[in-house]
C-alpha cells in the first residue's frame, strides 16, 4: 500500500490532555487582556509579562526534568498546551524559542553547569533566547557559515556577523553557529555551538525592517567579541550534528500550521456576517443536481441542471437574435429584391427567429426544448 | 489479512491487459468470479465477519489496482438487498430513468438512488428479455450505464447516509489510486535516462516528485480520518473533507504524473493512464470539490468563527 513514510494513523489524545486543553482555555480567558491582538503568527507577540505567567503555571519547559524547573511532563502535554496558546493568537514570541529549541539543546548536549544555570530562567518564562545560524552568504548553506571563534586567553573570540535571529534586539542569549576549526574537505567538521550574552557580551544589534513594517529579525555583528570559556555547548567541532538536533525542533510542532489560524477564524467570521452568496447551496444537505456535480457548462443533453440550462438558452438566443439581426441589415443592404425570403430559424424557447437573409442557425450551441432529456 | 487476500487476487489478474480489455467493453469474468467466490463481494453486508472499514479497505486497495469491477458498488447493493450472488450495482436515478451505473448492462440488479439519496428503485434486469439499456462510458472508459426504470419498480427506503458512503468510497479509491500513480511516477523517474542519467536525479524532478508524495500523504489521512468517522456523529463532514482534500490532491497528483512521464505516460501503450483517468473521472462522482467544499464552508458558518478551534481541537 502507501509506502510507511506517508501512512499517518490515527493519533488519539491521551484523556488527561483533554483536561489539561481546558485548562488552558480558561487560563486565557483569565489572562484576556493579553489577548488584545491575537495573532497565531507566535514571531510577533513578545510579552514577557505573559510568558512569566505561563512560567509559574509550568507551561513552559513542560518536559524538562523537575531539578531544572521543568515538569517532566508528557509531549503531548506540551503539544496540547502550545496549540492552545497558538490557536487563540497568544502572544508567545518572547520565551517561544528557548522553550522550542534552545533549552532543549543545551538539555541534550549542555554540561550540567549550563543546564543548572540557563534552564531554570527559562522554564520561568524569564529568560529568552534567539537563534544565531544564518548570516548574509549562508542560508540554505549552513555549513558555509563563517563566523569563527577562536580560542585565546580567557575564552573565545568571536568574528562575523549573523543575520535574521528574531528579537536579538530583545531577547537575552543567543546560541550561535560558529567556526572553530579552519575549513577542511569535510565541510561539516570544525564547527560548534557557543552561547552568546546579547546584552553583555559586546555584539552590535541591528534591527532589519520587514515589508510588513515590522521590526523582528536583527543582524548582530561580533567584532573582536570575547566570551568566557564555559560558554561552548557540547563539544567543540560536533556543532554540525548538533545544530541538525536542534533544527528538528525547530521546524516541527503545530506553529508550522497554525501560525496562519486568526485569519481564518477571521475569514469564517466575516463570511458569516456577510451572508457570501456562493456559500448558499438549493437545499442544506442536498446531493448535487447532476450525476457528475460541478458547473454544466453548456445545456448539452443530458444535462440536468434546468435552470442553468434555460438561463444559458436564453442567453444564447439572445445572441442569435443580434447576430441574425445584424447580419441580415447587412444583408438587406447588399441584395435588396429579396424581401421576402426568410432564413431558417432556430426554434428556442418556442419562439422563431426569422431573419431576411441566409444565416446559418447556430443551433449547434441552442439545444431546442424536446431534444434535450432534461428540459 | 482480508486485504492481503485480495491483493493477492489483484496482483494475479488485474494488469494492463485487464484494463484494456474493460474499456473495450469486456466484463472482468474471471476477476469478479475470484472476489465473489471468497465472498468479498458481501463483506460489508452484517454477518459476513467484515465491518464497513473493511469494505472500505478493499475499495482502496482496488483503487490501487484499478480494479474495473465496480467493488464500492457491489458492497453497497449486497449490505442493503441483504446480499446476492448476482452482480448488483448502483446508479442515480434521474428523469425516470437509473443513470451511472457501473456495468448495468452486466448487472442482474441495479439499484437506482433517488435525488435525496434516501430511498433506492430496485430493477431485476432480465437481460434475456433485453431491457433498453445505454451503453456509456466515464472519462476513465469505465462502464456507466443507463436503464429505464420498468412500471411497479419496487421503491427501498434507505437508512443509512448512501451519498456520504459513496462519496467516500470515491474518496478511498482515489487515495489509492493516487499512491500507486506516485509509485509508477517514481519508478519511471529512476529508470528513464536522460543526459545520461536518471531523470529522477534532476532536483526539478525531485521537487515535484515531493509535492507529489505530500499530496499523496495528506490525501490518505484524509480519507482515512473519514473510514475512522463512520460511528461517530461528524461522519459527513469527515467525508466532505475527504472528498474535497483527496479530489484537490488527484489534480495536482496527476498533473505532475504526466509531467514526469513525458510524451510516454501520454500514450495509450503506458499504463498510466489508467490510473491518472480514474482520478479525473472518480472525483467528479458523488460530489466534487466545490461541492463538498461549499457544504463545509456552510457548516463552518453555522459552527462560528468561535466555534472554529474547538471543532478542530476535537477531531478523532
């Protein structure tokens, strides 16, 4: 059958995500003056004010162990709570994508000290996170990235700029892609993941105007930029295989699909109040008219829309009507001593049509009423 | 298990040779003899150890194969005539006559669904005596025909939603049809060379060939979510998204099929065709994407915008 790959099953809930669904909801309805401008696009609601709340609620880290502040929750608890929040237009942005990505990279691969330190902030919807992997001549090429970091006394210097990370200008860290090793055969070695302090640290943060008008993504320039030892996560050139890690969070979960929900909401809204006439149907629930549904065309017989049918019949003998006419004055004008002679006419609708001249009847495209088994 | 046995079936009789031979005209004889003599053709009927997902897992698969015995219809007839050895089917009646009948002109029963869809005419087709019967064709060369409905026909009511169960049924077909338009693609792709390699090495080719296997995925959840709604109380709805999503997907599906293929899948000769009519023709039957689409959209007004999240949120 369909290869296994493209066979999805059905997934069914476990029953207490259902409550915690609930939960959720009502969460929101308490918290409504949040939702002011719902918007599932989770990139431009940053509200820390928000994100705390959700912290002390445990909704974020939800599947971290406890000693890092997270709730060894289930997945689907956390699936079942993020498409809530995504749903009702939330504004999730500022924690979004240390909860996402980060904090789960820095779990992963993080020595215990990062763990014990960065986690906890972060589960409290305290501390945010941006992404630092593009820059200007590496986007679908990541491993083409540039920037390097290059061990000296005290930590690492860091050169090179990174483009597109969503709210540097206001998030606190950043876990940056950067070259440690120089270039070799294997463009995938000599990589790694550091962590960057954006308010500390010395980088320069420029925000990046998008055609919305909007300002979310930044470029972020590292010159000379010293960061302490303890900030590589993992191990030093096992950045390629890690940052593939923490790409698949990235670029799963339900944002991917309901990042555009309010304006559906509102599309059903406005549909509503509007009344859309192409929404009404002959009958609720009716079968289509005509054994093969869809929009006939042309009366050809057989076809069973009526109505259509004679709308369709009395346009074209409209037509045959000014196209006789005009033809025919033609015609009367240039063979003026044959006044009585009389064209075949094309019987529609009942009534003949009689010109003064030799047109031919266009009833290839009239049927007359008889001919057709749905007149 | 009961599909491994009809695919096993499938496999042995239902090639090329087969197709053609039904597009001319020929009755699958043999084809339909092994599916009735393992009794598939009643297991959607109550007691035949069969539930209608099965039934409906036997339509996919024979959408797969395209298999020109009319399976969906057969099933239907014998779970609501309570079962027949005959070849039954089922068309739409329309001006006092039964219309798009698969092999009427085969069949010993034809049962003719009323506009509403809510009562069916029963005609005992005498062909000694030659009832009037038309011959015709769907656009995939497959048998509908036309039969007059003979004075005192005997009027069924029906209880069951027999338009959601045929669209659904086309929808199922479709989604099988459409994996196996996939694979046929896929395997032309890596064995047609071109430029002295496989075309499917061309990342146009394999773009497309994505867009494909997405389409083919989303169109089998869909129609899946619809066989897994058949108790429950959002069953039509279930089959309008079925129905509109899997008839979306065939045209793009198709379309890159032949795109793919070149002039080759363009030919009679190749098999292709088959499959990629099939799909045009199926999803203008029981209902097409505008139709099914606008019902939905009215049940969406109906829900409310408010109410948009919850019903999806609640979705099996």
């Amino acid at each position: 059958m369909r290869p296994t790959v493209l066979q999805f099953d059905r997934i069914t809930l476990p029953e207490e995500t259902e409550a915690l669904r609930v939960e959720v909801r009502q969460f929101l309805q308490d918290n409504a003056e949040h939702l002011s401008r719902p918007n599932s696009d989770f990139t431009t609601g940053h509200d820390p004010a928000f994100s705390r709340k959700l912290g002390q609620r445990g909704w974020i880290g939800m599947t971290w162990p406890k000693r890092y502040g997270g709730g060894e929750r289930s997945f689907f608890d956390r699936y079942v709570v993020t498409e809530e929040l995504l749903a009702a237009g939330a504004p999730v942005s500022a924690h979004w994508i240390a909860d996402r990505q980060s904090g789960n990279l820095i779990l992963s691969v993080g020595s215990e000290a990062q763990r014990e330190r960065y986690l906890p902030p972060i589960a409290r919807g305290e501390s945010y996170f941006s992404i630092g992997m593009s820059e200007p001549n590496s986007g679908s090429d990541l491993a083409s990235v540039r920037t390097r970091a290059e061990r000296v006394e005290g930590g690492w210097l860091i050169n090179g700029t990174k483009l597109w990370s969503t709210d540097a200008h206001r998030n606190h860290f950043m876990i940056a892609l950067v070259r440690t090793e120089p270039p070799s055969d294997n463009r995938h070695a000599g990589l790694s993941q550091i962590i960057i302090d954006l308010r500390e640290d010395g980088a320069v943060i420029r925000p990046i105007r998008n055609m919305a008008g909007g300002e979310d993504f930044n470029e972020v320039v590292f010159e000379d930029v010293l960061v302490p030892e303890d900030r590589v996560v993992g191990e030093p050139g096992n950045g390629w295989q890690q940052v593939t890690g923490e790409l698949a969070y990235e670029r799963s979960g339900p944002e991917r699909f309901l990042s555009a929900f309010r304006v559906f909401v509102e599309l059903v809204r406005v549909a509503a109040e509007r009344g859309d006439p192409a929404l009404r149907l002959p009958s609720a629930g009716s079968p289509p008219t005509s054994p093969r549904s869809g929009a006939c065309p042309f009366p050809w017989p057989g076809c069973s829309n009526r109505a259509r049918a004679r709308r369709l019949k009395r346009r074209w003998s409209r037509r045959w009507e000014t196209i006789s006419r005009s033809c025919c004055r033609r015609s009367r004008a240039s063979r003026p001593t044959t006044p009585s002679r009389r064209c075949p006419g094309s019987t529609v609708s009942g009534r003949r049509w009689r010109t003064r001249c030799c047109c031919r009847p266009l009833s290839r495209f009239v049927a007359a009423p008889g001919k057709s088994s749905a007149a | 298990m009961l599909t491994d046995a009809a695919g096993r079936i499938f496999a042995d009789l239902c090639d090329k040779a087969l197709l053609d031979a039904a597009e001319r005209g020929e009755f699958p004889a043999a084809l339909w003899r092994a599916l009735e003599g393992n009794g598939f053709h009643q297991l959607a009927m109550p007691d035949s150890g069969g539930t209608l997902a099965d039934a409906f897992a036997l339509i996919g698969l024979g959408g797969r194969w395209g298999v020109p015995v009319p399976l969906a219809e057969v099933l239907l007839a014998n779970r609501w005539i309570g079962g027949s050895d005959r070849l039954a089917t089922i068309g739409q009646v329309l001006d006092g006559r039964i219309v798009e009948a698969p092999w009427g002109r085969r069949a010993h029963l034809v049962l003719g669904l009323d506009a509403d869809r809510s009562a069916y005419v029963l005609v005992a087709r005498d062909r000694e005596a030659g009832a009037p019967l038309e011959s015709g064709r769907n656009m995939a060369g497959e048998a509908r025909d036309a039969l007059a409905i003979p004075a005192g026909a005997e009027w069924v009511t029906l209880t069951e939603p027999a338009h959601a169960y045929l669209a659904l049924a086309r929808a199922v077909a479709m989604a099988g049809c459409l994996g196996r338009i996939l694979d046929l693609s896929l395997q032309y792709a890596n064995e047609r060379e071109q430029f002295g390699r496989p075309i499917a090495r061309f990342q146009a080719i394999q773009h497309n060939l994505a867009v494909m296997a997405g389409e083919v995925a989303a169109a089998g959840r869909a129609a899946d979510a619809a066989v897994d709604a058949l108790d429950g109380d959002r069953f039509e709805l279930e089959v309008a998204v079925a129905k509109a999503r899997v008839g979306e997907a065939a045209g793009v599906v198709a379309e890159i099929a032949h795109q793919v293929h070149g002039a080759m899948g363009y030919t009679h000769e190749h098999q292709l065709h088959h499959f990629t009519r099939r799909v045009w023709a199926w999803r203008d039957e029981y209902g097409n994407e505008t139709y099914w689409q606008r019902r939905l959209g009215r049940h969406l007004i109906r829900t409310g915008a408010d109410g948009l999240w919850p019903l999806l949120a609640t979705r099996g």
